[in-house]
C-alpha cells in the first residue's frame, strides 16, 4: 500500500484550523521557536525491523493480519510509518531474520522510501536451523572455543551485510550468562568475552561504532554476562574508541536511576545511544511513554544538556532506536504512538529553561529546580510536533490518518490474514 501526498495533504486542510490555534497557543511561549522546530524536524528514530509483527509469550500469539513477509514488505511498512511521520526514517536490520536476497534492490526500496540503515544486530541468542553448534550455554563466552569462533564469525558476517546496506555500527546483545550460582565463573566468562569481541571489533571498519548492549536479566536469570551499565562500559572501554553502551530502557531492574547512567555515559564519550520501550516490570518491551513518560522526560532532559555541553549533533550523533514487542496492539499503531512519545520527550527537554535550572542548581533551590523541570514537561507540545511534521511533508495526526484509511484493513487484503514476520 501507498500514501498518497493528496491523501496527507486533504488530512492537514481539515485540521489546519484547529492545529493553528493550537500551535499559535503553545508557539508563543517557546523561546527560539525556529530552532526547536528544525530540530524537531532534523530528528529521526530508526524502527526495529522485528517489531513490524505481532511479538508474543511463551505462552502464545495472537497475529493481527497482514504482516510483512519479508524484509521488501518490513521496508514498506516501515515507509507507511514514515510517510505518516516524517520521523520514522531508518530500519535497524537484524541478522539472519533479514538478510537481504539483492542488495541493490533492497537499497533502492529503501532509499524511495526515505529510509536509511541504522545499526545491524547479531543474534547468537537463539540457535538457526542450519548452524553446526549451539548456543544453549553462551556464544562468546562459551567455554568451548570452536562456539566463540562460530558466534565471531556470525557477527563478522552480520557487519559486512551492514557494509553492503550502508550502516555504520553493530549492535552486539549477547544471552550469554548463567542460571544457576557455580554454572559459570564470572572473571573467565568475561574475559573469554572480551577476547571474542576484540576480534569482532577488529573487522570493524574505520567508520564504524560497536554498541554493546547490556540487560540485568532473561534468558539467563542467576547472571549476564553483560548485565548492567558498568559491565558494558567495562568492555567498551577496554575495547576502544569505537565501542559504545548501549542503553535499552527495559534493560534495568526495577527503580534504575536511567537518566543518570545516560548522562554519566555521555559525559565519558561512551553512550551509543538507546533502544526505546517502556515498561512495569521488566523487559516488557511496551510502547514507548505508555507507563513512565516522565522517565522519559527526564533521560532526554539529560540527553539534550549533555549534548549541547559537547557540542553534539542531536539528530545524528548517537543511535535512536526503538525495540519494542507488540502483543496486543497493531504494531504499526504502536509504533506511531512510540515515536510521537519520543518526539514529545525530546520537544519538551527542548523548552527547559537551562539558565533559570544552573540558576536553582547553584543555589541548591530545589524546590525552583523542579519547577523549572515540570514547567517544561507539563507544556503540551503536540501542536509544535505536528507543525514539525507538517513542515517536512507528514500528517499532523499520523494516527488518526492511518485509521481513517484502514491501512491494516489494506494491508491485510494484500497479504493475507495469516502471515508471519520474522522476529521475536
Ligand atoms: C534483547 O532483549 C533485545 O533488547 C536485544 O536488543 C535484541 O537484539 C532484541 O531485544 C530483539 O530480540
Ligand atoms: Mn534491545
């Protein structure tokens, strides 16, 4: 299915009565409007080409219809969502779910669509029906060497399909950890660890970054090999300027201080940048913004001060992305509520009066502090979203949009009721 630019451009005339007013309310209190709004339109969070389908439990799935069955169709869905949005407008791939069959024609699909290639992932978590040797007690970290060499080689094959693509970084996640007190000794399992990805890291090409992601538990429930920030930041550091901390948001136990972590990251060059979801419990892989906004708020507060204080490019300098499971929404849907709900924390982060907050911090005025923080995240600023959007060609409610022309409904007829995306 296609968006038509008369179809977005017929949505934004009826709302354009109400979007102005609303705009022009919200407008007249944000200090250097221009600048937000470009910012705001420069600004792009790549889609995770696993979340295009319905996720699951372990104890069931309920598919919606009309999934993409390839990575052809997973680029058309994820085009739909940028049409829509303007800000949709990278895939990040992962690898063997998505080898491309013709590169060429994968890029040239891509690039139609507007979309870019944000970073590739590896998967040694899971083991594929043609590969010789099992993952089920690590991939490098194994004890067995002949495993290391395997899951080495993997993500070695993974960076060069993300050279063909035009990517430029790797994100590695490894499962690798222990169930059980004595399964494993830590100080061999990370250096085993270390040691696979240094080999990985020296394919990388000059231009590339390794993101090294961390997550406090599951599959593996006594330890992680990589199971927090300090231990993925250990092996960024010990591995070079290339390797990066990748922060995914439902990677922390309960109550985790996030937006310290990030602004500490930041502040040492080390942050990468951050798979977005939100959650209750834990890994719960649930639309971005849907239970703790004002986390949300408070990681991008951190985000935009630490990036401006190194004179960072908002848009370009660290990897956005979203990684999220979609069990009982469309995922589609779900997508488009998670990237307005970064856009919102972001836009908000960008009214925070940061003179009048240093002011209140030097004073230790922590009453003023607070203020000065919810003034900016209780402002609304979906109209100047919207506007943002607008400008750059999208609609100004994308959801609204994708419901009134029964997208699903049109791709279900397309595809079929029953297909199945690749992915978790
Ligand atoms: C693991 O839970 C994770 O967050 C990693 O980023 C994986 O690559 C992704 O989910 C998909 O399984
Ligand atoms: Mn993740």
């Amino acid at each position: 299915m296609k968006l038509t630019k008369q179809a977005i451009a017929e949505h934004n005339e009826s709302l354009a009565k109400t979007h102005k007013k609303q705009f022009d309310y919200v407008a007249e209190s944000v200090h250097d409007l221009k600048a937000v709004l470009q910012k705001l339109v420069d600004f792009q969070v790549a889609i995770p080409s696993w979340a295009l389908g319905s996720g699951g439990t372990r104890f069931g799935r309920f598919p919606g219809g009309g999934e993409p069955r390839n990575l052809e169709e997973k680029i058309e869905d994820i085009g739909l969502l940028h049409a829509l949005n303007q800000s949709s407008g990278a895939v990040s791939l992962h690898i063997p779910w998505d080898i491309p069959k013709d590169i060429n024609a994968t890029r040239t699909l891509a690039a139609m669509h507007g979309i870019k290639f944000d970073a590739v992932n590896s998967n040694t978590f899971q083991d594929q029906p043609d590969q010789s040797l099992s993952y089920k007690f690590g991939s490098l970290q194994h004890v067995d060497k002949a495993i290391r060499r395997q899951a080495i080689a993997h993500n070695i094959e993974v960076i060069k399909h993300g050279v063909d693509l035009g990517s430029k970084s790797l994100t590695v996640w490894l499962a690798d950890g222990s169930c059980f007190p004595g399964q494993l000794n830590f100080r061999k399992a990370f250096q085993r660890t270390l040691e696979s990805l240094q080999e990985i890291y020296a394919a990388l090409p000059g231009d590339w970054k390794m993101f090294v992601e961390y997550k406090a538990f599951e599959p593996n429930f006594y330890s992680m090999t990589v199971g927090d920030w300090g231990q993925s930041y250990l092996y960024a550091s010990k591995l070079g300027p290339k390797a990066y901390t990748l922060v995914d948001l439902g990677h922390h136990l309960p109550n985790a201080n996030i937006e310290q972590i990030v602004s500490l990251l930041l502040m040492e060059d080390k942050l990468a940048g951050f798979h977005f979801n939100d959650s209750k419990y834990g890994d719960d892989d649930l639309t971005v913004g849907s239970i703790n906004p004002y986390q949300l708020f408070l990681i991008f507060n951190e985000l935009v001060e630490g990036m401006d204080a190194r004179g960072m490019n908002h848009a370009t300098d660290l990897g956005w992305m979203i990684d999220a499971s979609h069990n009982v929404k469309d995922p589609l849907e779900d997508l488009l509520q998670s990237v307005e709900a970064i856009m919102i924390a972001y836009a908000q982060a960008l009214l925070v009066n940061t003179k009048e907050l240093k002011a209140a911090q030097d004073a230790n005025d922590v009453v003023k502090a607070q203020e000065v923080l919810q003034t900016a995240y209780r402002t609304d600023v979906r109209p100047l979203i919207a506007e943002a959007r607008k400008q750059s060609g999208g609609a100004l409610l994308p959801l609204q949009l994708f419901r009134t022309l029964k997208v699903r409904d049109e791709l279900i007829k397309e595809r079929g009721k029953k297909t199945v995306a690749t992915g978790l």
